[in-house]
C-alpha cells in the first residue's frame, strides 16, 4: 500500500514539474501546449506573411505561421515550436519579467543560467537545460540574435 502512495506522488510531482517548465515557454504570453484554432492564432498574433498547411494523415495537421522571419507552428491545434528572429514578439515572459527580445542583451538571460550549446555552431546557448525541452538562444555581439523552441514529441 505504501508502495503504491508513494509511486502515486511521485507521478503527481513529476507531472507538475513538467508542466511548470512547458508554462516558462511562451511568445506573447501564449504557452507552448496551448491549443489554439487558425482564427485564433490570427486574432492573438495577426495576419501572418505566410501561412503553411500540411495535413499528414494520420500523422496529423501541421499549420505554420510566418511572421517576417520568424515562424510558430502548430501540430492539431497545439502549439509546439516558434522561432523568434525579430523584436516583433516577446518571449519567455513566464520566465524573465518584461520577457525577452531579439535584440536584448544577453545579460537578460542570466536568471535562466544559460549555458553554451558545444554541440550546434556559432555563439548557441542552451536555457532550461536540464529538461528535454531546451529553448535555444543565438548571441551576436552580445545581443540575443534569435530564440528558438521544438517540441521533442
């Protein structure tokens, strides 16, 4: 019985620990796993420059949203990656008060002690990387460059 309590708890705090870190990803305000309609995401975020649309089957419905450079997809519905390139959106929000822009200084970051990213080229680092869930954030000249998030699935 106690086994089975304990085993029970666990879950429980391993599940909200997950969630809190999926709610410290956001691009205006709006978290990675929300699920949002096309109408929506046009009413929250504007008319996109160009808009994607790839129904895969049973694989499911892939719609991408491109702002300028920067781009956030959606799989059925939930949101699952964006790529930030310019100081159109904020994002991180639930994480850094104010959020953080293409074009701040990098200093922003450090109470999500960043770390640098060895493994991809260029001045890459790393936020919330002791989690499968990483958000990347490129520097140029000691300027946050682009920030970037995918689901693992």
């Amino acid at each position: 019985m106690n086994r089975t309590i304990l085993r029970a708890v666990v879950s429980m705090v391993a599940g909200l620990v997950s969630a809190s870190v999926m709610s410290a990803y956001d691009v205006d305000s709006v978290c990675v796993d929300t699920v949002m309609t096309k109408e929506e995401v046009i009413a929250r975020f504007g008319e996109p420059d160009r808009y994607q649309y790839n129904d895969a089957g049973p694989d499911g419905i892939d719609e991408c949203y491109h702002y300028g450079k920067s781009f956030i997809k959606f799989h059925d519905n939930v949101f699952i990656e964006f790529s930030i390139c310019d100081s159109s959106f904020v994002a991180l929000k639930c994480s850094i008060p104010g959020g953080v822009r293409v074009g701040d200084p990098f200093e922003v970051l450090a109470p999500l002690s960043p770390r640098r990213a060895h493994w991809i080229k260029g001045e890459c680092y790393a936020l919330f990387h002791d989690t499968d869930c990483m958000v990347f954030v490129d520097i140029s000249e000691g300027k946050i460059d682009s920030i970037y998030y995918s689901d693992p699935l």
